[in-house]
C-alpha cells in the first residue's frame, strides 16, 4: 500500500481529483493537491 500526498493512498487520490473535476468542475494535478486541500479548508469547506 503506497500513500502520496496529504497522507491520501495512490488510488484514493486518483479518485479525489476525478470526483473534483466531474462534480465540481475544479482542475488539480497530483503534486498539488496537499496545498488544494488546504485552499479548500482556509474557505471554510469540509
């Protein structure tokens, strides 16, 4: 089992950047996604 980024698994993260751009029309690369997150919660999403 390999984790990357934000203490997310490989797959898990895989996952997370396909549901943002389907559900929600956003765009991230796996490399930023740590600093997406902490964008994301600075603005008050869960």
């Amino acid at each position: 089992m390999t984790y990357n980024v934000a203490g997310f698994k490989n797959e898990n993260i895989k996952q997370l950047i396909e549901m943002l751009k389907e559900k929600y029309t956003i765009s991230t690369y796996r490399t930023t996604i740590a600093k997406d997150i902490a964008a994301l919660q600075e603005f008050g999403v869960d």
